[in-house]
C-alpha cells in the first residue's frame, strides 16, 4: 500500500491494520503542523545581512536559534525580503512550521529573552498554510536616510549614510519620477542578483527633506539585490548636480549597471513596511517613518 506525504513517497507496511495506524499518525503530524506568523524589527550594524552563514552573524540564524529553544525543536524562518549585511528593519515579516503550540505573547516575550538587544520580535500571530512570508506579500516598502550636512554623523553613525555636498530635493525628485511604473530595472540590479526577471513595479518614489536629513521613500511589488541602494545612489548624483535628472531615464533604459551611480551605503536603508491581502488579518505592517 502506498500513500503519498508531500513530494515524498512514503511505503507502509502490507498489513492492514498497521498501515492504517500509520496513516492516522501521519495525519495527526500533519493536522498538528502549525503556521506561526511574526513581525520583527532589527537594528543589522553588526550582522551580516538576514540569511544564516556559516560561521557568521545573520538575522535569520539567531532568530532561529532564539525560536528554537521556545518550540524546543528545530524552528526554519523564510521571510518577506532577504536584507544586505549593515540594512535595518522595522517590519520585518517571517513564518515558520511547528508541532508545538504556544499563545502568541509567549512566542514574542519568550524569543526576546533570548534574543540580543538589537533584535525585537514585535508581534505572533497563528495564520493558514496558505501564508507565505515571501510569496503573499503584495509590496514592500522601504525608507532611505542620508544625513546632509558637511559633519560626519556621531548620533546616527550606521544608521544613516552621510553625503557632505548639498543635494537639491528637487532635482532628486525629478530623477526618481522616471523610475515610476514597471519597468527593466537591470541597471540597478547588483551583479550577483539571481533574480529570474529584472521586471518591477514601483509604486512609489518620494525624495523630501527633514533638516538636514534627505529622506527616500520607495514602495514596490518587490525588489532586486541592491535595487533600492543603487537607485539612491543614483538620485544623489542628481542631487549634487553631477546628472541632470534625465540622465537617470538614460540609465533605466540603458539596462546597464555600470552606467548608474554608485552603491549606496546599507546603513541608510530601513525595511519599513510589507503588504499582505486583509484576509490573512495580520497587524499592520507600514509603511512606517524612520523618521
């Protein structure tokens, strides 16, 4: 007798009465499984970006390490977006499976136990198999903070990048107009990107200033790797008057990395919002203000 268990082939034993049983086990695992939905922000100075590596700080590797000893089991997160190394998070969203049920204030206050002090799960919710951090989302957004002024920073020293010559918000907006609706985004894509598609929609594509903060705010049905901090980047060579904003056109309709502006530093850049149907009822996510 055979019965199917996911993408495996599982093979029980010819005897009826002990397949049966086995089929019932299998499907009390199963009806047991559940789906746990979190919120977290993080501070990422000292980390080396969201996904686990061997051997080196992430996100993900002690967020799983404090989720496991709460379900003590093994807990695997996936998330809404993958963040670079030294990229911060205020609405952070991952899900993850586990046999052992929890209330949710027990998931948020028991992981920030073990957790250190630049890592805050915000909020647990209990959602449906058919969540998926990464592939429900809708959008995501994402907020950009450039200290203008002609001193380095102390107070937001990575947590904001520093651009010492003064920048035309004008201008920065002009550029960042082209950038709207869906387009080609292979100039700004990182190298390495292996995203199949450099297609994207941004919905969103504001440059304001706030004293002597520059402020980009971008929202998009998603992203390429280092999309957000190579179109900053770009944007500031408008802003200083290298470009004219139509250089920016240029640059998108090029597809050519090498022809855009320079990547721009991660401690600026804040995951700040990610959008899901209402039916999945979860707490909103943003998009919130850094600043």
């Amino acid at each position: 007798m055979r019965a199917r268990a996911g993408p495996a082939l599982v093979v029980f034993a010819p005897t009826k009465g002990i397949a049966c049983c086995s089929i019932r086990v299998w499907h009390t695992l199963i009806a047991a499984l559940m789906r746990i939905a979190l919120g977290v922000e993080f501070d990422g100075s000292g980390y080396c970006g969201w996904e686990r590596q061997p051997g080196a700080p992430t996100i993900q590797g002690v967020l799983e390490t404090a989720l496991s000893r709460v379900a003590t089991e093994p807990v695997a997160t996936v998330c809404a977006g993958r963040t670079d190394a030294g990229v911060h998070a205020y609405a952070q969203v991952v899900h993850f499976d586990t046999t052992v049920a929890r209330e949710p204030h027990a998931w948020v206050h028991g992981t920030n136990t073990h957790l250190p002090a630049a890592i805050r799960v915000l909020w647990a919710r209990r959602v449906g198999d058919s969540f998926h951090a990464r592939y429900s989302a809708q959008s995501r957004s994402y907020q950009y903070l450039v200290l203008n002024r002609s001193v380095r920073p102390a107070l937001l020293s990575g947590r904001a990048a520093w651009e010492y010559r003064p920048l035309d918000v004008a201008l920065m907006q002009d550029g960042a107009d082209y950038l709207l609706g869906e387009h080609d985004f292979s100039a700004f894509r990182a190298a390495g990107c292996q995203s199949k598609t450099a297609v994207r929609r941004v919905h969103r594509l504001e440059v304001s200033r706030r004293g002597d903060l520059v402020v980009v705010d971008v929202s998009a049905n998603a992203f390429l790797q280092h999309m957000v901090r190579n179109i900053v980047g770009s944007l500031l060579c408008v802003g200083y008057q290298k470009h004219k904003p139509h250089w920016v056109l240029d640059v998108l309709r090029g597809l050519d990395r090498r022809r855009a502006g320079m990547t721009a530093s991660a401690s600026g850049l804040y995951l700040v919002g990610v959008r899901y149907p209402n039916s999945f009822r979860l707490p909103s996510m943003g998009p919130a203000l850094v600043v």
